[in-house]
C-alpha cells in the first residue's frame, strides 16, 4: 500500500526541501478497521532519487487487541508468504529494554516496524518447546514459535549482552545472514527503480 495522494502531496514538499537525506521515516498513516483492529502505514523515502522515479515506499501492518493488550501482525519473507503474529508482550519487552524515551504501545510498534525491516530466524528448539525459533532484528534478538510454515508468532525480545552461551552463536550465524539479507534489498530496490515503467516489476515493500 502507498500513500493516499494528500499524504504524498505532504511527502513531497518535505523532500525538495530535504534533498539529501537519506531512509527517512515518516508518521504512520493509520486505518481503523473496527474498534480493535487498525490498519498502519510507514511512508518510507531511501533517498531523493529514489523518490522521483518510483515515489514513496511503505511499511505495511495490523494492530489487534486482545485480552492480553495491543499486539501486531505483518506479513513478509523472501516471497512476501510468511505471516508474523507479534505480542503485546513482546512489544513490552522491547520498550523496556531498547527504548530511552516513554512511548506510547502503538507509537513503540511503528517504531519497531519502521527501524527492524530485516529479520531472520532459525530452530532452536527446547525441552518444553520444540517448535522454538531464536531470531536477530539490528540489536535486537527474539524467540518466536513456528506454529506452520508460513505461521509464526514472536513472543519476547532480550538485549545481546542476555543471550546464553548457547544461543550466541546462533545469533551471530544470523547476523551474517540478515547483511547479506539487506545487500540483495538494495539490488532489488535498484531493479525496480530501472524498471518502474514495466507494471509486472512489483515488490510489497522495500
């Protein structure tokens, strides 16, 4: 989804005024389904020519409350399949531990989505779970549950310097894989960019 056409009116003018800065994020653009459900947008600008030729990009996600707070869900994956229910526990964790400032749950959700677009996991199971999944987001690393092969929910998030001895290593095999992860990004971004005027080139997000 993009930016209706007053938001990107708004978008621009920021642009030719800030031309040279680069991955800037904007306010998300929200959509209130029903009382518990809310559609959410992050404008997303890599870089002033970018802009020009294809305009803005966005990232895409639902906010649902249950009894348990206001959770998240976000779809994603190499071939845009995989579906990433997020907890309002998780999302209090991750306040907590990697947020100076009091923020509002939503405003910490945008946040989250907008700075963690790139994210792997891999097994590691446990004695009481053994559909556990350990994951690396920047900073930040997760445990999360493969409940089906395109159905996983990601429950709480810790600091590096919490990790166990067994589970650094499989940290750092991930880090590795979410850099080659953000260069083949780049190379679609680029593709698309040449080929913005051909209308099978589609990508959901950059």
């Amino acid at each position: 989804m993009r930016p209706d056409g007053t938001a990107c009116a708004k978008i621009r003018r920021y642009m030719l005024k800030h031309k040279s800065l680069q991955n800037v994020l904007f306010p998300a653009i929200t959509y209130q389904v029903d009382n518990n459900t809310t559609f959410c947008s992050i404008p997303l600008i890599h870089d002033y020519n970018t802009f020009k030729k294809i305009g803005p990009t966005a990232v895409t996600f639902i906010t649902y409350i249950n009894k348990h707070g206001m959770n998240a869900l976000v779809r994603g994956g190499s071939h845009d399949n995989q579906f990433f229910f997020i907890t309002s526990h998780f999302f209090d964790r991750y306040m907590e531990r990697f947020l100076d400032e009091k923020i509002s749950k939503i405003d910490a959700i945008a946040e989250f989505f907008a700075n963690n677009g790139s994210f792997v996991m891999t097994p590691h199971p446990t004695k009481d779970n053994p559909n556990n999944m350990i994951g690396t987001a920047n900073d930040i690393v997760f445990f999360s549950e493969r409940l089906t092969d395109t159905i996983s929910i990601m429950r709480t998030c810790i600091t590096r310097e919490q990790l166990f001895d067994n589970q650094t290593h499989s940290a750092e095999l991930l880090d590795k894989l979410v850099e080659e992860f953000d260069v083949e990004r780049e190379t679609l971004k680029q593709y698309i960019v040449s080929n913005r005027k051909n209308p099978y080139v589609h990508a959901p997000f950059l």
